[in-house]
C-alpha cells in the first residue's frame, strides 16, 4: 500500500491519488500497459478522473 487513509476518501483525495500514485507508476511496470480496475462508487465517475485515465 501506497498511504493509509483513515474514515472515507472523497472525489479530490482519490483523483489526486489516482493521479500522484497510480497513473505516474503505470511506466515502470514491465509490461507496455497498465491495466486499472475500478468499482462503480461515485468518486471513479468524474469527468476529470476519466480524461486522465
């Protein structure tokens, strides 16, 4: 794990992870594509979030 959140995450907290953490590391993976699987909550459906990934 990355960071440890204690209580709820909102939209910003998880798009700002998604982006610092997830989305920077897909690189140095060994494979050419990452793959990322996400659960249908509300926080994974902003616009923002979808151009990014």
């Amino acid at each position: 794990a990355l960071c440890a959140i204690s209580g709820s995450v909102n939209g910003e907290d998880f798009f700002d992870f998604i982006v610092n953490d997830v989305v920077s590391g897909f690189d140095s993976f060994p494979q050419a594509n990452g793959v990322l699987v996400m659960d249908n909550t509300s926080i994974h459906k902003s616009e923002a979030l979808c151009q990014v990934v």
